[in-house]
C-alpha cells in the first residue's frame, strides 16, 4: 500500500530523520512497502535529497533488486544517474552492503550520529576570538559576496567529485537552505577575518520542530586547527536556540574524522551510527 502523507514517514533512526529535516520545502517522500522513496525535485543532483531509505539493511541479492526499484521511482527524471541507498538503523548494522554493493562501484558511508540538548554546548577554551560570528541574511540579494564565499569555501573543502559538478550541486543547495532559513527555519553562520571579511569558517543549523541539524561544517584549510570551528559551532547551536527555538542539536561526522572528537569536546553525545551506499553517476566517477 503506498501513502503520500508526509506525516507518517518518520525515521526510527535521528539520523535518517534529521536528514529529513534538512530537505528543500518542496521536497516529496512517498512511502512503499519496506521503503520510503525522497525526492528533491528541484535538485536532481543531491546524492542524499534523492534516494530510497529502507526499512531494513541489505540481504545477499538486494542489490539488484534495489537498483530496479530505484530506477522505478525515479524513471520520470533523466536528469538523475546516482544511485543512493540508506537503511532506517541507527546501530550501524551494515547487512550483506559490501558484498552487494561495492563491487558494483558504490561506497559504503558511516555516520555517526552525535545529540546534545541547546544548553549543553558549551564553548572550548581554544576557541579563535580572532573571527566574528554571524548569521547570513537569507533575502534574496542579500550577502551575496559572502554567501558566495561559503560556496567556493564547501568546494574547495572537497575533492570526491568534479569541481564544476560539486559547485552547481553546491549554489542550488544554498538556494534551497536560504528558501528554508526565509521561512524561519533556523540560518547559515558564517565566522569571518574580522578586518577583510573573509569567510573562514562556514556552518548551517536547520530547525525542524524544535530539533537543529548542523549543515556542511567547514573551516577554510589554510586555518584550520586554530579554534575557529569549534568557536563558529558553539555559537550557532546558542543563536539556534535562542533565535529559532531549537532544543535539542544533531551532528553528523565520519567515524574516522578528527571532528568527532571536536565535537563531543563541546558537549555533543555520539547517539548513532547509521549506513548507506552511493554510485555518482558514470560520467563523474574517477
């Protein structure tokens, strides 16, 4: 039985919930039998605003039968040639996901899942107060020079995709966020070179009924390690708090990156751990 009602498609997993939240307004989540199907119409190429969450992890034979549901769901739009899978778990069980998978050119990817109520974050004793702090205005035409710089700050910071692929990915899901953040649901903070207003740190809170989603934590590389994270991070979970109500804060890192453990040095909890698998398309991959 299918239901489009967006109100019964809930995650178990606050993680994949979460993931949720962040969407565009327009996205769509349509629920099947064993897995919900999410659309980010508007964004074609959002790895993980288009994709299948099941129910369940992979069994030996899922992968076949999972890519022609994929490729089901998503046969009205040429435009998409990823193929993205997650499972509603947050105990990190990976099922039969790297047999199935990766020898079929997807990466398994781990995140862990980290919780802290809005007044447990508290600021590290290295933290910059070289930089300023402050919440970008969403209007259209406003801040454009900065809100371009937190662009080229997210493509500079990755090197898994084409450049030119990763910026227009990059510049819609901005448009997205601003969309979200007009709406009054929660802003992008920025820490800045207090005397070029240059952007050196970059993050997003998205709120959602109480609970913030940090987005795309980024520290310009040539300044990093020098507290202006973990400053820029404490900040926007206080103005997400106090400015968008936010109660509860979930971030997300790799298991295997120095930023969870920056993380939980200012008050977040590792709550979860939650997989999934992705193939870019084939005119992307190395």
């Amino acid at each position: 039985m299918t239901h489009s009602a967006q109100s019964i498609v809930t995650p178990r997993s606050l993680v994949r919930a979460t993931e949720l939240d962040v969407l565009p307004l327009g996205r769509v989540l349509v629920r099947r039998d064993g897995y919900l199907a999410v659309r980010s119409p508007g964004n074609p190429g959002h790895y993980w605003g288009n994709y299948l969450l099941f129910d369940d992890p992979p069994q030996p034979g899922d992968a076949e039968r999972w890519e022609a549901l994929f490729a089901q769901e998503f046969a009205d739009d040429p435009r998409i040639g990823h193929r993205t899978f997650a499972w509603d778990r947050g105990d990190g069980a990976l099922g039969a996901a790297r047999e199935e998978f990766t020898s079929r050119g997807y990466e398994v990817e781990i995140l862990v899942g980290l919780v802290a109520p809005a007044g447990a974050v508290a600021a590290h004793p290295r933290a910059s107060t070289a930089v300023t702090v402050r919440a970008l205005d969403p209007a259209r035409g406003a801040d454009m020079d900065v809100w371009e710089q937190v662009v080229e700050l997210q493509v500079a910071g990755e090197d898994r995709f084409p450049e030119d692929v990763h910026r227009a990915f990059c510049v819609d899901r901005m448009e997205e966020l601003r969309e979200m953040f007009r709406a009054g649901r929660g802003a992008w903070y920025v820490a800045l070179d207090a005397h070029r207003e240059e952007v050196l740190g970059s993050c997003g809170v998205v709120v959602t009924a109480e609970r913030g989603r940090f987005q795309a934590v980024d520290t310009a590389e040539a300044h990093r390690r020098k507290g202006i994270c973990s400053r820029l991070v404490v900040e926007a979970a206080h103005r997400a708090a106090s400015d968008h109500r936010a109660r509860q804060l979930v971030i997300c890192a790799d298991p295997h990156y120095h930023a969870l453990g920056l993380y939980e040095s200012l008050g977040f909890a590792p709550a979860e751990r939650a997989a999934g698998v992705c193939r870019q398309p084939p005119e992307n991959r190395p």
